[in-house]
C-alpha cells in the first residue's frame, strides 16, 4: 500500500477524504477516522480475493445503505460511480439519483 494508491482510492470513492488537523505552529496533519480505517483494512483484505475494482466499490455502498455515519454520502456518490451497471445506463443513473435523494433527506 502507497500514498498513491491511498489518493486513488479517495477520488473513487473507496475511502473518504481525511479530516485535517491543525498543529501547533500552523501545520496541518490528514487524518482518517477510525471506520475509515477499518474500511481501508477490509478493502485491502477483499483486494487479495477479488481482481475486480467494482467488487470493492460495492462495499462502501453497503456501509452507507446500512450503518448509518459509517460512510458519508459524498464518498458513497464517488462509489456509485464505480459499480457496473450490467449494460444498461439506467441502473447507474438511478442509483446515483438514489444517493442525491437520500442526501437532500438527510439535510432536512
């Protein structure tokens, strides 16, 4: 596991951003919470079984369907993107609306 590896990953929505921490002196530390970093141990365990990047995709999205605050939406959204659609656009355009409905749900 690299630093690259890690960036690619959060732009596909497999891991969130980290948060960022303020130091003494003005630095900043990235850190990443606790579900984020067990999410990143069971993604590298299912890396080693499954050759596919759709498999792992899936897992997120799981997470943020059924444990609430384990996911946020915003790395579910990225996630969506990754999931096969099994040759039909619809089946990813409607999940993608379902997560931006369930994000306009979640604000009220």
């Amino acid at each position: 596991m690299n630093v690259r590896r890690v960036h690619d990953w959060i732009a596909l929505g497999l891991l969130d951003q980290p948060r960022l921490h303020v130091r003494r002196r003005g630095s900043v530390k990235a850190e990443h919470s606790v579900n984020q970093r067990q999410l990143l141990l069971l993604l590298l365990d299912m890396r080693q079984q499954v050759a596919q990047l759709s498999a792992p995709a899936q897992v997120p999205l799981w997470m943020w369907l059924w444990w609430d605050g384990y996911v946020p939406t915003r790395q579910a959204q990225r996630a969506v993107r990754q999931v096969p659609s099994h040759g039909t656009r619809g089946s990813a355009q409607e999940a993608q609306r379902t997560v931006a409905a369930s994000r306009r749900t979640n604000r009220m």
